[in-house]
C-alpha cells in the first residue's frame, strides 16, 4: 500500500530535469579516476566542481576536506540544517571518484564525453556514482519546493568521498576525526541499485569479510621425493587435508563457532528473497559456471547475500613451473577470505581460525597465520527498522510500486559508517544491475535518477516524523 | 659364511692399483658434464679416453655408440668373449659423463684437477660413475690373472653411457636398437653404493614412477566472492578435497587396485632391513624435518625403499601475488608424482588416477589429467635370485664380511635394462653416502674401489658357474 506520489515534486522534477542533466554531464567531463595518480587533479576539481552546485543548490555549508593531510584525495562535506530543532540528521553518503576506463577500446564513444541515447546518459560515473549522488540536491529542492519550507524537514549532511573506487583507505580515519561533525541518527548510502526497471528494491546488508594467508612449513628445504618420499610430511598434502575440512558435507563452514552470532533469516524475509524476480539458471550463465555449489538449505541469492563463507582464493607450493620435479616441497600457502554476515565479528572469525587450524595438522608441519587488518564488519538493518520503513514508502511512493529487498554480498565502507558513526544504514539507489558499473560504456537511466531525486524528496519528510527527536 | 679371499687376486690388485690410479686421474680430468652443451666435446673426448682404456686393457671389441644419430653424447660399448662356449653372458652398466661443479666456490679443490687426500680420491666424477666403472677392467684383468686364463669365465658386454646425469634421454632408444648386441644372462650395474665402509651391502631393488598434472576447472573466469563466493564452485577448494583424500587415516594411497601387484617385504627381507645399523633420527635431522610421517606399520627405510607413495609436488592457483584479491578462481593446478614398487605398472596406476578422480569432484568443476611419458617402472630382484646371490657371494669375500640388503627409493635407467634385456638386474657398487656425489668435493675412497674390483674378479667365475647354460 503506497501513498500517492507528490504533484508538486513530480512538477518540480519535471521542471528541473534538464538543468540536472546539463549539470550531471559536465561533471562527468571532469576524469576523476582516485585510481590513477596522474587523475589526483582532476579529483580535486570534482571535489571543487561539486561543492559548487552544492552551494548554488542552496547548502549554506560546504567544505572539502582534505585526507592523509592533504596528500590522499578530497571528500566534499556539506550540511543543510533544518530549521526544526526536534528533527533528526541525516548523513548521506557517495562518492564522486570513478573507476579506471580500461579498455578503452571497449567504449562506444569516449568516457569522459557523456551522450544521451535515447532515455539514458552513457559515461564514466554515470551510475557510479556521480548520477546518484546529483540527485540529492535536486531532490532536497523539490522537497522545499513541495512543501513550501525554507530549509529541509531533516538536517542532511552530505559525505562524498573521493577514493571509494580506490578502496577508501582513508575513509575510518576520515570519520573518525569528524565524527563530531558527522553525527547523525541515520545514514543513507546513494552508491547501490535497485533489482530491475520493474522491481524497485533496497539493499538491506553487506556482507563483511576477513582475510587471511596460511603458510605452512614442512622439510627445512625441497627434498628429493626418490630419497624421502613416503617417509616425510608433505606440507601441500597437509595444506589440502586441512583445506578439504573446511566445509562439512552439507556445505557449511567448520570453523567452531562460526554461525553462533549470524542472524537467521526469518521466514518473511525468506518470502520476500522468493519473491524477486531471480532466474538461477540465467544466473550461473553470468557466473559462467556449470553447476551451483554452497550450503545446503538455501538458494543461491541466499547463499550470497545472507550467509557466510570461507573461500579459497589461492594456493601455492611446490615446483610450479614446467616439467616436473619429483619432491617432497618445504613449503605451501593460502589466501583465504571470510564473507561474513550480521552480527559476526571478523575479530572472532580471526580466534576461530586460530584455534582449528593447528588441530587439523600432522606432525612435522608448522604454521603461522597472517591476518589482513582487522577485516570489515558486516551491517545489515533490519526489515522493520523505522528508517529503512521510511526509505521504503519514499521508494514506493516514487516508483508508485511494492518494494522489495536485496542484500549486497560484498563488502564496502558502509560498515565504516555504521561503526563508527554508531546509526543505522539504509540504502537509496536507482542503480540498474545492467549499467556496466566499472566497465566499459557505463550508462546511467535518466528517468531512474528522477525516481530517485522523488524518493528523497519524499524521504526527508517521512524521517522527520519517524525519527522525530 | 664367506670364502677366504684369493691371494693371486690381492697380489694383481696390490700390483697395478697405482696404475689404476693414474689411469683414473687422466680420465678424472676431462670435464666431461652432459648437461652442459659446451662440454659435448669432453664427453665425447672421456668416451674416446676410456674405449682406449679398455682396449688397453685387453678388450678385443671396443666400440663407441653414437645415440639420436650423433645428436646426442656417445656411449662407450666393449665386449670381451669367453672361451667358454657355455658361459654366460653379462652386461656392466655404467657412465662416463659427470655432474656439472656449480657452486664451485664451495669446491676445496678444482673439481677436474683430482687430488688424492689420505685413502680418498677427490674430484667430479671419482665416484659417480669414473672411478667405480674403471674398476671393471681392473677387476677383469685381476680374474684373468689369478685364474690364468686368456678369456673371461663369462662373456662381458660394458655398456657405459654418456647421458646419466641428463637423464638418459636416448638410453631406452640405444638399448632397443642395439638390443641384439647387448643379449645377456644378467646385467651387473656399478653406478651404487654400500650402506658405509663397515656395513656392504647390495643394492636389490629401484623404485619406479609415474607423473601426472591435473588440472580443475571451475567457473570459465574469476569471480568477484563478494557476488558469487558461497554459490558456485571453487576448484582450489575441490582440489583440496581430492587431494586430501590422496591418502587414508592409515598412510595409504586410495587409488584403486594400488597396491594389487605390490610385492610385500618377506620377513626375511625386513630382518635384514632392520639389522642395517640406521639411526632414524639422523636420518630425519638430515631431511631437516621435525617428524616422520607416512604408511602405518612400515619403518622409515621401509617407507622409502619399498612401499610405493603418491607425492604433491607443487600445487597452485588463484591468486598467489602480493595482497588479497577476493576471487573464486577459475582454475587450480596440481603436479603429483607416484613412486612404484615391483611389480607395480605405471600404465596402471594412470588408469587407476584417471578411475578415483571423477568421483570425487563436484559437480561444475572440469577436470584433465596429462601424465608425464609412460613412467618409468621399477625393479627389483629377489635375495634368492641365483644372480644376486652370485654378488653377495663376491662382495662377501672380497670385504671378508656378511653383506646385507638395500633398496633405491628412487627410479633410474636400471629398470630400462631390465626390460628392454629380459635380464634381472644386480647392482655391484662401492659408493659411500659421503662421497657428495652431485655436490661440491665429490671424492670417492680408494681402498673401496679395489674392493669393488677384487669383488668383480671374484663374481665372474661365480656366475658362471651358477648360470652355466
């Protein structure tokens, strides 16, 4: 049951549209690549470039801030207070850095040159995240407009960083040393999407992960297998023997302790997982695998998004090159990455692993065990959080349809937010799993983008009253 | 029970071992290393040196075989009938070409400038193989000595090849074309040792080998894990599944029908393994390993010598670069190798791999397996085998001593001979585990070489005796 949509913000959108779009494609002229040290400038003059339109949209604060003293790339902040002193904040979150061209030759017309094809915007950014982010501000004024008000129903502080495509390595340091600048009751990320064009949705979790390489030491140096073999232990048989019990048979990880604190899935959620659209088969093609695999009892889009894993993602020892080479090898490695969901704790996972790993070892193999920082921590809000019942009828109201929910199975800074900014998350992105994010001829659907100005307009609104002080 | 030493047979030694010596020496000094292009010229120049060697020894047919058409580095062939239209015929396996001398800084001496220190002979090639093959026309010229005859007691064929230390790439080829030629009762291979100066002993059996390459297919490209990890199969974790199932709780390879040909150890067999005067944890500190390991219920020298393994020589994929990269990777790679133990088939034990892979794959993960040649196959002659107890009798005599029994864990041209001749295979050598064969200041002891040569003057007569046709 959706609430009608707004006239009066559909007028103001309508109105506005093409100054948006003429602002949005000379952004995304500006090559602002955070992963290419020879773009650093052209980040800088995003940073420049967006806090403009900030300010000409009316923000009365807006900074950019630099990180690593200046020598990492700038994050823009503005805040836009609500006049009301009983309303919530809001901080929302993007990025105005984008990902690396390569191959250009891919492209079908250049990346920095945006064009209009038919109702979408083709180039670097587009979607991710230069187009979502934009329609915050335009969004902000159909709301003022709508409503007739001087300032917003909620006081938005806008955070968009300039190194997210670069893995946001200053991004915790960032927040944590403004914090108090940043404090907020609720965080809405504007960086994801939604399922399809018909099929309004909002993420609702991240998958968090640990990371981490297992050397394991036999023989102090090669021997020759003629003279050893049968007789020493072998740490590449060592490495798979305790490799090959890290699932059981039903697919689930034997770290001990492993699922104590994972949030099961309640039956609605499961229900409404089952309701998306989701073709397994089309799926595995994407994939380009033969088969599903993973842990029994659930689906694949259950697997991905709402259970944790334990992956291999490389192994090496022994003679590796051509030909062969008959010994009995002194060493064997592994990386391994841990998905983990809501409400594990990567620092657990790390003991766990610990403490199983040296039980499952023969006699003659030492180990040691290298864990990549501290790891990143899942974040999921659950479906009846107020915030995320707010992003949902502001969603619904502007795409005039059910709203379903995602999850994301991968890891970003949002759990930094979370953390230590101590609100919930909610996610609000117009995001097409077709929109070439990250790869050549990234595109970007006009209309969602004004869906998604309307469901922030409608948002703010909505929150004021929910999360009303 | 050992016959007295023959007086006549010490006096001939006592006479010419300095000319053995010096003989020794001159050869000592060619450089001729098969490995090294460069020093083709040498190898060939140590086959010339040493066909003059036997022709001044008395040989009266003395041939150099050129193999792959001169391509490859000559073998030195010299026959030398009986008399005796009766007596058996044998072929004495050796090589010519040396070790290359790298590190040679680590070399006391120059390696092909050979110093005598004490009782020993310092120099690449003293004892692997020079200084060990001389001793035959030596030994020969003694047996004719002390007997006073013209012609050997039995017919002698000297196959002594130029391409050991490269791996005999042309050996099985010669033996088949010139298979005629070499027709024997017996083959007596002098390229071995004896457990130490107290202890002789006869080497009886040669481990053989099969090597394959296996290569898991999962998803046809990596994966990011954040979207797929949990849901589709990863081959480096199938790999460790298979591979961890290589063996069960006992030690034992779980190939099918793995060990139906192996011949068990006699408890003859294993009382006189255990009455070498072997000392386990040397042997362990020597492999620098902390413990050993392997098939239940067999010692160390058991496991090494007797009892056939599956090895994982080098294992890899994914990523295994700097870093992290959270992928589920498309493929995994694994070199196995297998040693066998008679009367094991190495075309078997590829069926067997090609049989117990499959079934222990999931499904979407794609597998191939290449196998290295057909193998290589091992053998081995039991203690009551005439032949070897012929050797046992002349080494017995000739250290005044009980011989006992070893084994080679590992696989070389021996089991070739065999085959391609249709002859049981024994082994007369004089080595030391000290000698650093294949390693800085090789060096063989003097003293042990006129043992070996006293040993041959003694088994000549005795096997024809014992395989008088």
């Amino acid at each position: 049951m959706t609430t009608a949509p707004d006239p009066a913000v559909r007028a103001y959108l309508a109105d506005n549209a093409k100054g948006y779009l003429d602002d949005l494609v000379e952004w995304l002229r500006i090559p602002s690549i955070s992963g290419d040290p020879a773009h650093a400038p052209d980040v800088r003059r995003s940073a420049e470039w967006f806090g403009g339109a900030l300010r000409d949209a009316g923000f009365p604060i807006v900074e950019v801030w630099e990180t690593d003293g200046g020598a990492g790339l700038p994050a823009v902040f503005a805040e836009w207070p609500s006049n009301d002193p009983r309303a919530p904040t809001v901080v929302v979150y993007g990025h105005h850095d984008v990902q690396p061209i390569d191959p250009i030759e891919l492209w079908d017309s250049p990346p920095f040159e945006p064009i209009v094809v038919g109702d979408q915007l083709r180039g670097r950014g587009a979607a991710d995240d230069k187009g979502q982010i934009l329609f915050h501000p335009l969004g902000l004024r159909a709301h003022l407009a709508a409503t007739g008000r001087t300032g917003p129903a909620v006081t938005i502080k806008l955070l968009v960083e300039g190194e997210e495509e670069s893995g946001s390595p200053h991004f915790a340091t960032l927040l944590r040393d403004r914090r108090d600048r940043l404090s907020c009751d609720v965080v809405v990320v504007t960086d994801t999407g939604i399922w399809n064009r018909d099929t309004p949705s909002i993420c609702t979790a991240m998958r968090g992960m640990a990371l981490c390489e297992i050397h394991f030491r036999g023989p102090a140096g090669d021997l020759h297998s003629g003279s050893f073999g049968g007789a020493v232990p072998n740490p590449l048989t060592a490495m798979a023997g305790v490799l090959a019990q890290l699932h059981d048979e039903r697919g689930r990880v034997t770290l001990p302790g492993f699922y104590d604190r994972v949030i099961d899935l309640t039956d609605r959620e499961r229900e409404l997982i089952e309701r998306l659209p989701f073709d397994e088969s089309e799926w595995l093609a994407n994939a380009r695998s033969t088969a599903g695999a993973g842990e029994e009892g659930y689906s694949a889009l259950e697997r991905v998004w709402t259970r944790p894993t334990a992956e291999i993602n490389g192994m090496w020892g022994g003679h590796t090159g051509a030909g062969s080479k008959t010994i009995v090898p002194s060493e064997a490695h592994a990386k391994l990455s841990f998905r983990l969901v809501a409400d594990q704790d990567p620092g657990e996972v790390q003991a766990a692993v610990r403490a199983w790993l040296p039980a499952r070892l023969p006699a003659g193999i030492e180990w040691d065990l290298e864990f990549e920082s501290g790891g990143v921590r899942p974040c999921m809000t659950p479906l009846d959080h107020p915030a995320l019942q707010a992003v949902t009828r502001a969603v619904g109201r502007a795409f005039e349809s059910e709203v379903l929910y995602t999850r994301e199975g991968g890891s970003g800074p949002e759990a930094d937010l979370a953390d230590v900014l101590e609100a919930p998350v909610v996610f609000l992105g117009v995001g097409l799993p077709d929109d070439q994010i990250h790869a050549p001829n990234e595109k970007v659907d006009i209309p969602l983008l004004l869906r998604g100005a309307e469901a922030a307009a409608y948002l703010w609104p909505d929150l004021a009253q929910t999360l009303r002080r």
